[in-house]
C-alpha cells in the first residue's frame, strides 16, 4: 500500500516530498486566515 510507505518513510526524497507539501498547506492556511482577518 502507498500511504504505508509516506507513513514510515525513511528515504530522504519521501521525507523531503512530505516536508514541502506540510509547508504549503500551512502556508496555504496561514494566507487565508490573515485574509479573513483583514
């Protein structure tokens, strides 16, 4: 199965994958709710 392999990923690409889409959700996040509180 797919998820199990991110889930205990131990080859740096995966980690490095995970690391960058964890930052753009949070950026994502982080932007619309300084949006919204503008």
């Amino acid at each position: 199965m797919r998820w199990r392999r991110w889930l205990m990923a131990n080859s740096h690409k995966d980690v490095g994958t995970m690391y960058l889409i964890a930052g753009m959700w949070s950026g994502i996040g982080g932007f619309s709710l300084s949006w919204m509180m503008r």
